[in-house]
C-alpha cells in the first residue's frame, strides 16, 4: 500500500498528528485534515514555477473549491504521509489530489481534492494557465495532463 501510494503522489510530505488536532470524539478533527492539505499543497507549489510567476506577474493560486473524504479516523500519536498531485488542468486553474496516508495503520485514511484558480491579484480577475506553468505541472506528474477530471 504504501509503495503505491508512493507512485501515485510526486509530492509527499510527512507531518506528525499533534495533540492539539484531536477532537472531543478522540480524533482528528475535521478541520485539520484541510491544513494537511494546504500543507502538502504549498510543498507542491516550491517545486514549481508558480511562487516565482506571483512575485513576478501578480498571479497566484487560490482555493476556488475544495473537498475531503473521511475514510478512517486518525488519532495521536501517528506520523502521516500527505500526498499532493495534479489530476488536470482547465483554462483558468487545475485540480488538485490530496490524500493522507497514517503509517500506525498502514493505509490511506484520508482523502481529497481542491479546484485552484489562478487569480490576478492587480485586476481582481482570474488568470489562464501560461504554457510554462503548463509544462512545469506536467513534468513534476511525469505524465500527460488532460483538461478533464
């Protein structure tokens, strides 16, 4: 499970489950799952062009919709796998795969997914995928991109 979980994701970041994100019911709350998934969003994001094109054009990436699926709980103490990828790019943005993988129980717990849009900062209006982020997305995935999920 965990060697798949390893291909399948070109950006993966390791977190510890604190304390502080447990619940009342003993587990992880909700809310934080989508931390992990910003978490794992930004080291995604450093190892593209997209921090450097923002300082330079105005444009960056918002989250435009987002989504998580519980599929088992996790709790303290636990190290977790977060695992970003791109599924597709659209015209204005792409969407993004998340997914929490607990190393205490040796399977995905957690997953999810997130549209970002690319915002013009300067305009207030949403901005189209250049080419070199284009090419950039598609090399980290080492796989063709298509414009549907």
């Amino acid at each position: 499970m965990l060697d798949d979980f390893k291909k399948t994701y070109p950006v993966i970041i390791e977190l510890p489950v604190q304390w502080g994100d447990m619940d009342a019911f003993n587990h992880v709350n909700n809310v934080v799952y989508f931390r992990y998934f910003e978490n794992a969003r930004i080291a995604y994001f450093e190892r593209t062009p997209v921090f450097e094109q923002m300082k330079q054009t105005g444009v960056g990436p918002v989250v435009g919709q987002t989504e998580c699926r519980y599929r088992r709980p996790l709790t303290y103490p636990d190290n977790i796998l977060v695992g970003a990828r791109t599924l597709s790019i659209q015209e204005f943005g792409f969407v993004h795969e998340y997914a929490v993988f607990s190393e205490r129980q040796q399977t995905i717990t957690t997953d999810g997914k997130a549209r970002i849009v690319l915002f013009n900062g300067k305009n207030g209006q949403k901005a189209a995928v250049d080419e070199v982020m284009r090419q950039s997305l598609v090399e980290l995935e080492g796989r063709p991109l298509s414009d549907e999920e």
